[in-house]
C-alpha cells in the first residue's frame, strides 16, 4: 500500500513526461517480471525433456541389448527398435525447439532489464535535475 501511495505521489507531483516515464518504468518493471516467469516456465520445460530425452535413451540401449541378446525374432526387436529410435528422433526435435524458445525468452528479459535500467537512468536524471 505504501509502495501504491509513493507511486501515486511521484506521478502527482511529476511533470507529464516524468509521469510517462515512470508509468514506462512500471510497465516495463510488469513486463520484465513476466518474461522471467516466462523463462523459469521455459526451464523448467526444457529439464523435463532432458530428463525425458535421458530416459528414452536408456531405453534405446536396453532395446539394443535385448537384442542382441534375446531369442524372439528379429523382426519384433528390429521394429521395437525403430520404435525407440523414431521416439528419440522426435525428443531431439522438441528438445531444439524448447532451446530455440528458452533463447528467445532469455533476449527477450535481458532488453527488458536494458529497458528498466535505461529509464531507471532517466528517473534518476530527472529527480536530480529537482
């Protein structure tokens, strides 16, 4: 409440620009902070296709192994294989698609943060010209 009230105070007493500025400032204060849930949410995607990717690699290799040592025809194994194989191709895929977004979401808060810091400057500059 406090915080609202100092808000409220600033843009009162702020010449018009200043107040475009410091509403700038707020909303990109917002912004900023959906961008980085937006990255955490991104990350936190992108370690459970890890994990998934690892996991079906395992997969693959005790595919691989029973068949190489399994007494079932190896046409089952061959296509359980293919299976597997199909599967990891498709992980890697979404894999570079999660790392493509992970990156965008990454550019997208680091000029965010620029922009705060940028129009942190122009509040300081203007509250010292006071």
């Amino acid at each position: 409440h406090g915080e609202a009230l100092l808000v409220g105070t600033t843009l009162a007493s702020a010449p018009t620009s200043a107040q475009r500025r410091i509403q700038q400032s707020l909303l990109l204060a917002q912004e900023l902070q959906k961008r980085n849930r937006e990255l955490a949410e991104a990350k936190r995607a992108l370690a459970e296709a890890q994990e998934e990717l690892t996991r079906l690699r395992e997969e693959v290799e005790v595919a691989r192994s029973e068949l190489r040592y399994s007494s079932e025809p190896q046409a089952y194994l061959l296509e359980a294989l293919r299976r597997r194989e199909s599967d990891v191709l498709a992980l890697k895929r979404d894999l570079r698609t999660k790392d493509a977004d992970v990156e965008q979401a990454r550019r997208t808060a680091e000029q965010a943060v620029t922009s705060r810091l940028q129009v942190e400057e122009d509040l300081r500059r203007l509250l010292a010209q006071r």
